[in-house]
C-alpha cells in the first residue's frame, strides 16, 4: 500500500490516526487505570468525591504517609496467601503445558503422516470436542470424581485441562507438521530408522517453531482458567484466578476490595511480558488456522 | 504410517480426550435421566400405656443401602428436561394459553429460567459476533495505512484485550463502570442523574456485558484481518487505481471479496465461542440481571445444594446447542479436507 500512501488526503489521515488514538485508549486505558490505582486505599480507587482522588490518592496520603501505598499487594500476597495460589498455578502451568505438548506432538505427527481415512475422522472429531463448553464436561466429572476421591487435587485439574486442551494442540500441531516434508522422516525409515527413531532424530530438532507457537496457547488456556481449577480444586489448591474470586466473595463486605484490585494486577503482568516477547509467535498462531483454511 | 505405528503414537493423546472428554459427555447424559434417592421413610407406632401414635422417621441404614447399590439415583426419563427449570413444556402451553398478546407471551417465557439464560446467550452472539469483527477490521486498515515502523507496538497494545484472562479483564472493566468508579462517575455526569448505577438496572447490565464481549474478542479479528490484508494481491489493486477507482470502491470491490472466507472463518470461530460465555458475568456479578447458560450450569453446581441432575440436563441442551452451531463448521471442514 506504498503507493496508495502518498495520494491519501490530509483528512482522511487525521480521521485515519484519530480512530486509531481511540482504539489504542480504549484498549489500554482499562489497564494503566488499574495498575495505577491498585496502589490507592479503597477510599481512593472507588471514590465518591471525585474520580481525581483515584489519581492523586488524597486519602492514601492520610492514611499511608504517601500518595501511593502497597498496602494491598502485601495483603493480598502475605495476610491472604495469595503466594500459594500462585505457587500453585505455577505447577498447575508447567505441568500441563509440558504434558499437552508431549501428548500433542505424538498425536499431531502420526495424525500428519497417516495416510488413512480415520485420521480425518479424528480430527473431526477433535473439533467437535473443542466446541464444548467446559462447563458442560465439569459437571460429567464431578460425580465420578466424588465417588473416586479424586476431587480437589492438583494432578486432577492438570489431567483435565490437558484433555481439555488436546483437541486445540492436536489441530495445530498436525497443520505445522504437515509442513514439514514427508521425505525427511521417510529417508531415516529407508536407512534403517525405527519411526520412533526417525521422530527422534529427525522430526524433533526441526519442530521447536511450531511447539512453542503451540505451547503458548496451552500455557493461555491453563493459566486464564477459571471454571475447570475454580469446580475441581480444593481451597487449598486454589490457583490465582479462582482465588481472585473467592476475593469478590468475601473481602468485599470487609472493603478489602484492593487486595483483588492488587492480585489482579499481579495476574496481568505475566501476560504482559509474555505478549511483548512473544509477539510475533502468538500473531502467527492466530492467524495460522484463518489466514491459510 | 502403518495403524500399530499410529496406535503407539496416538494413544496418549486419544486416552486422554476419550477419559476426560468423551467420558464426560456420556456421564453428563446419564446424569440427566436419574435424580438422587429420596430418603427411605418407614412408618413406625409408639405405644404407651396410654395409647398408640404413628410417626413417620427416616431409616438411615436402608436410604445408605439403596444409596450404595444404586450410586446414580433414580431413573426419571426425561422428567428433568420438561420441568420448570428447563423446556418448560407445560408452562410454556400454559402462557400461551393464558397471555393476552406475543409481548405478553414473551414476558412470561422471560420469567422460565432456562430461556432467560438461552435469550442473553443468543443475544451475546448475535450482538457481539458482528460488532467485534466490524471493529476489528477498521483497526486492521486503519493500522494497515500507519508507517511500518509504528505497527509493531500498536499490535502489541491492541493484543492485550484478548490474551488478558477473561475474567481478570471483565473485572477491570467492572471496577470501571462502578459508580464510584471512573467510566460510571462519567456515565452519571453524562445524563445528570448522580444516582445511576449500572448495575442495579437489567438493560444496562446487559449492556455492559455487551461492551466487554466486544473490546475482549475485537483483536482477534483485528489480527487476523490485519494478516489477512498482507495478502490482498498488489496488482490488482493498482489496475482498479488506475482504471481510477477510489479508495472506497478499491475496498468494496476487491479488498473485501479477497477477505470474504476469512470473515467467514471468524464469524463460525465466534459464534462458538461466545456461545460459551460465562467468566464476565462472575466478574460482574450479573447473575441477577443477566444468566448464560454455561453460568446456569455453574449456579447449579455451585452453592449449598449441588444440583447435578439439573446442571447435567442444561449440560446435554447446550451440546445441543453446540452441535448445531457447529454444523456448518464440520460442512466446512469436510469439504476442504474430507473429499480426499
């Protein structure tokens, strides 16, 4: 559109950037708002004087001394351990990223490389599971999980969302493997490789782009879960988001409020560094499955 | 690849999905046809010297005993989907019968919970699908006409909406339109009334809802458009400038057709997913005002009394639900890939 630059008019330029200013403040204010005011008092953040106490925190100068005060993170993180919470997601991430992606990369090669008719069913199949609401397969697990003993427990959610998370991960990766040629593993077979050899040695160095396009997105799923960790998991295995709200539930009425508006600045910065990093790998994986089906 | 080959390989990831996935689905139909035991109730006489009573007391033993034999509880057909909490068949005929006009008619059907939840579900997708693949694209060209240099931070920031947890940004926005809040103090200043809340009012909850569903999946669209818009064929472009088209024509005419089976893909992409909404109306604590029907599951399974049986009959209509949306997904999919 090089070309088509130079002829446009000052107008349309200033409407152009002016739409654009718009979007980026609707799309970022929401987060700045937060991050700035999850170091008020409550008095401040939601105040009804004026929405300016928000920005100067007149009252947190009362209170703390200073206009900007961590009093909510440090109850947040210490007096309602919100670090277990994320200790906890943190294993609950680690693991099921880890396990989907081992599980996925198998599935996703010998989907790629079957020549057969079933494997398209699968994948058919795949898609019908990805469209169900997770809501509607917690409540199958709930009952058999009772009678079992296996509700509350870590490696129960982690199992689920990984099963959860499949058909995702089993989608994307067979389209990037079916990517890489077929005569590479085909001449490991021809000099004398067993398949899971000609997977080892030469499928594995050259997935790595795809896996970690991949991995991201089951480290999205796993982190910004709430119904599957929030129906499953004991209170002591909470992870971050549903302990976030069991915040709206109790401190509310305490008007301890911030501590949710502090954890949840907490749960955002993550997201935040991963985005800047992993830009370009996330923009591929969306558009992967639109831009070329 | 031979099939023993392919077993090997597909076998974790097809245990997995067939335990936790298939498995579940056959548990939630179950579910849906039994409903737990009645307690066991004997009838038993006092006597004392001056006379008999009958009371009625619970056998314990004999309610733990049916319990244990029959873990799923009691066979009622299909008694659960007809009742009032979901297809309302009766109720149904019975405000048809009853109601004066259609309007009439559609305030009590609003009153069925199960068709409160489907009415704001279908209306989340229908108002949100459009509004945030509209909004996405005239991001996309509006990016798509900016200096490469600057491109890259402004998808950064635009990413954000999306990748943010879902219920960690409905509440961000929640704290927002609080009336003590920011967007809410500016939304009471903009009518002039100091004592609007917007969530104590039904409409503009839904509203609200509405506005989250639109900023969260706008950059999707937004992202994909704007790849898609990395490929619309240069020279065709400078044929229709020459033959003089303006920049509008060049748009209705050629850029858009080229995006057609992207919007296609999005809009079935959606659609399913905004079927399932429900984080939001956790975070905005609207399940007064506004119930999906994921939310009308989790409400069930949640608190004192867990409704399982109920929970699974909303469970198996929205698989319903799900499939039919999904249909035209599958016809797709066949086509392209299945003719093989």
């Amino acid at each position: 559109m090089a070309s088509g630059s130079q002829k446009r008019s000052a107008t349309l330029n200033l409407v152009l950037s002016g739409f654009l200013i718009l979007w980026l403040v609707v799309a970022i204010f929401p987060f700045a708002w937060t991050f700035w005011g999850s170091f008020k008092v409550e008095g401040d953040f939601f105040s009804k004087a004026s929405w300016q106490n928000a920005l100067f925190g007149p009252l947190t100068r009362l209170e703390h001394g200073n206009a900007f005060t961590g009093a909510g993170y440090h109850g947040a993180w210490v007096k309602e351990e919100f670090w277990r919470a994320a200790l906890n997601s943190f294993v609950v991430v680690v693991c099921v990223v880890v396990i989907s992606l081992t599980f996925g990369t198998l599935g996703g090669y010998a989907l790629s490389r079957s020549t057969y008719r079933y494997a398209f069913w699968l994948l058919l199949m795949a898609l019908v599971f990805r469209a169900m609401p997770p809501l509607t397969l917690v409540s199958g697990y709930l009952l058999p999980f009772y009678q079992w003993n296996l509700w509350g427990h870590l490696p129960t959610a982690i199992i689920v969302l990984v099963a959860i998370n499949q058909p995702f991960t089993l989608w994307m990766l067979t389209a990037f493997f079916r990517n890489i040629p077929k005569d590479l593993d085909e001449s490991a077979r021809v000099d004398g490789c067993t398949p899971f050899q000609a997977f080892r040695h030469v499928i594995i160095p050259v997935m790595w782009p795809g896996v970690i396009t991949t991995g991201l997105f089951s480290f999205l799923l796993a982190y910004n879960d709430f119904v599957v960790t929030s129906m499953l998991l004991s209170k002591q295995n909470q992870t971050m988001i549903p302990k976030i709200a069991s915040f709206l539930g109790t401190t509310q009425t305490e008007g301890n409020v911030m501590f949710a508006v502090s954890s949840v600045v907490s749960v955002t910065a993550p997201l935040f560094l991963l985005v800047m990093f992993f830009q370009r790998q996330i923009v591929s994986g969306l558009t992967a499955g639109a831009v070329k089906g | 690849m031979k099939h023993a080959t392919f077993l090997r390989f597909f076998l974790p990831t097809a245990t997995a999905m067939l335990l936790f996935i298939a498995l579940p689905i056959l548990s939630v139909l179950i579910q849906s046809v039994h409903v737990p035991h009645d307690r066991v109730v004997v009838e038993v006489e006092n006597c004392t010297p001056f006379g008999c009573t009958k009371s009625t007391v619970i056998d314990q033993n004999a309610t733990e005993k049916l319990r244990d034999e029959k873990p799923l509880g009691r066979f009622v057909g299909m008694a659960i989907y007809t009742d009032r909490s979901h297809l309302a068949f009766s109720e149904l005929g019975e405000a048809w019968h009853r109601s004066a006009s259609m309007g009439d008619f559609a305030a009590r059907v609003m009153n069925l919970p199960f068709y409160r939840a489907l009415a704001f579900t279908l209306t989340y997708m229908a108002v949100v699908t459009p509004l945030s693949i509209m909004l996405g694209f005239v991001v996309a060209l509006a990016v798509n006409a900016i200096p490469r240099l600057m491109r890259g931070p402004i998808i950064f920031f635009s990413l954000l909406p999306m990748i943010v947890t879902p219920l960690v940004g409905a509440l961000i926005l929640f704290w927002m339109v609080d009336s003590r809040g920011i967007l809410g103090a500016a939304v009471q200043w903009l009518v002039n009334d100091p004592n609007l809340s917007l969530k104590a009012s039904t409409p503009l909850t839904w509203i609200m809802l509405l506005v989250y569903g639109t900023w969260s999946t706008a950059p999707f669209a937004f992202v994909v458009y704007y790849a898609g818009l990395q490929t619309v064929p240069q020279d065709s472009l400078e044929s229709a400038m020459l033959d003089g088209a303006t920049r509008w024509q060049r748009i209705r005419y050629i850029v858009l057709p080229h995006l057609m089976p992207l919007t296609v893909f999005m809009f079935l992409i959606k659609i399913m997913d905004n079927f399932r909404v429900f984080e939001p109306i956790v975070s905005f604590n609207a399940g007064a005002h506004a119930q999906s029907l994921s939310y009308f599951i989790y409400s069930d399974l949640g608190g004192e009394t867990r409704l399982l049986s109920s929970a699974a009959a909303t469970s198996v209509l929205t698989i319903a639900g799900v499939l039919v949306l999904l249909s035209p997904v599958l016809v797709r999919t066949w086509r392209q890939f299945g003719k093989a």
